[in-house]
C-alpha cells in the first residue's frame, strides 16, 4: 500500500517559510513650520505693537542599532514605545523671525536667527528600565534696528545636557530626567542679562498606552522661578491614521536667555497619516500666547512634516 509511505513523506515535508517581518534600522522627519505673530505692550509704550513671521525647518534621524522596529499590527506611532526599542537620534534644524514694529514702539525693525542641535540616546539595560542621555547646543543671534538710535545686537550660546531613567510596567511608562543648561551671551548696545547657568531642571513624565491604541501623556519640569505642565492625547482609529491633541501652560524663565519671568499657554491639535507603509504625513497647528512683564504676545503655527522608514 503506497498511502502510509506517502504519509510519512507529507508529513517530512518542510512547512512553508513565513513572510520576513517589516523592520526598519533608520526613520528620518523632516518639518517645516511657519508661524505669524503679533505684539501688543502696556504701559512703558502705551499703543505700540509689533507684527512679524517666524519661519523654521528641522531634520531628525533615528538609528536603531541593536534591535530594529519592528511593524507589527499596532499603530505605527506607538511602536517603538510598545516594543521597547533602544535607540539613538541626531537633530538640527533653523529658524528665522522677523518683526516690525509700529511707531509708538519707535519703529524699526528686529530680526533673529536660531540654531539648535541635539544628540540623544535611549538605551533599555533591563527589560524595565531604561537609561537616557542628552547632549545639544542652541545659537541665537537677534539684532534690534530701531528708527532712531542705535542698533543693539546679542549672541547667545545655550550648550545643555540631560540624563534620565525611563522605568516600564506593560504599556506605561514613568520618566525623570535632570537638565542642565548654560548660557554665554555677548551683547552690544545693550546690558547683558542673561545668567551664566541654570540650575538642574527636574521633571517628571508619564505616559500610558490604553488597548494598543489610546496614548496619554503628561509632564511637569520644574523650571527657574516656575514650573512647565503639558497634557496630550492620541487615538489611533487605525494603524495608519492618527488624531492628537495637547494643552501647555508655563510661568518662570521660559527662555533660557533671560532672567525675565513669563507665562506662556500653548496647545492644539495634530493629524498624522501613513500614505504607505513606509512613509508618514503630519500636519500641526498650535496657537501661543505669551505674557511678560512688558508685553502680550500672540502667535499662530502651522506645521508640516514627512517622516520616512528605511529598512
């Protein structure tokens, strides 16, 4: 009878190879943001105001060299947090502001160029816990050219750095970090105000994925003179398609450059999508206001990215 010998071949048979998962070693983002604004100042300049447009465009690359990411059925945006991916991402990116004032602010003109770079690294040295580090430095140089008098001129260092732990439990995740950031202004025209150092900054996040699709964050840092509080939100109704929002508010030394204290609440919504399986659309936009001790500040930003996977 042939069918026992015809068994025992069915069954030495290999079975068939599966499909070799979708991983990805680098995503590279690129954004481009253009934000109007607008300044009203009180008393010591009663009825001046200031208009102007800031333009920016930022580039980030990510390096998994130990694991890859993996594209499982989850959404795409969650899966580095959910698979624990170790991971280490170059950044650099400019910006340009240009404003005009009204007469009553007497006149004139104020441009300024910004340069950040950072470098920063997740490492996982246990299932849950990871360790985190930081390093970058920010240029800005502005110049005020008034109508009358004399211009006035600053260039502003800020090297920085950060270490931090990321501790896991499932899908939620609990991190503290500590900033320090220094600063080394040159001034002309003008009093230098700006401190040499600021102390450690303190903060404190937590995030928690809810059914593989619902992420929820929140943050408090602790800054000079004040705090930074952020809360967002983000549903993912399919793997390629997601919706966020965020709410900040801050009050202190907002800027690293200054002694002056602020209050700042910023917040809006975002929409992310994956036209493919490998390459990601966004589209932000984010109002400001921001009040200082001479000023009111409104600001309107509009941004656009495209985030790239490469195997």
């Amino acid at each position: 009878m042939p069918f026992p010998l015809l068994l025992a071949l069915a069954d030495a048979a290999p079975a068939p190879a599966l499909p070799a998962p979708d991983t990805t070693r680098v995503t590279l983002s690129l954004s481009a943001t253009v934000a109007p604004e607008s300044s009203t100042y009180g008393a010591s300049a009663q009825g001046s105001n200031s208009s102007g447009a800031r333009g920016s465009g930022n580039a980030d690359v990510t390096f998994y060299p130990w694991d890859p990411l993996v594209d499982d059925e989850s959404p795409r945006a969650l899966q580095s947090f959910l698979q624990r991916t170790s991971y280490v991402a170059l950044a650099a990116g400019g910006q340009y502001l240009n404003v005009a004032y009204s007469p009553a602010a007497n006149g004139g003109k104020y441009a300024q160029e910004f340069v950040p770079a950072s470098a920063t690294a997740r490492v996982f040295v246990l299932p849950r816990l990871a360790l985190l580090g930081a390093i970058g430095a920010d240029y800005l140089h502005d110049e005020r050219t008034p109508v009358t008098g004399f211009p006035s001129t600053h260039d502003v260092w800020e090297p920085w750095g950060s270490v931090g732990v990321d501790a896991r439990a499932d899908d939620a995740s609990l991190t503290l970090q500590w900033q320090f950031v220094g600063v080394d202004e040159t001034a002309t025209g003008t009093p230098s105000t700006a401190p040499g150092f600021f102390l450690p900054r303190l903060s404190l996040a937590g995030r928690i994925v809810l059914d593989r699709r619902y992420d929820v964050t929140a943050s408090l840092s602790l800054i000079p003179d004040g705090f930074e509080a952020r809360a967002g939100f983000a549903a993912y109704p399919t793997q390629d398609l997601g919706l966020s929002i965020f709410a900040e508010g801050d009050h202190g030394q907002v800027y690293w450059n200054s002694t002056t204290d602020y209050d700042t609440i910023l917040g809006g919504p975002a929409v992310t999508y994956w036209v493919s399986r490998r390459v990601e659309l966004a589209l932000s936009y984010t109002p400001q206001w921001v009040s200082g001790p001479q000023s009111t500040e409104w600001e309107q930003t509009v941004t656009v990215g495209i985030t790239g996977r490469v195997p």
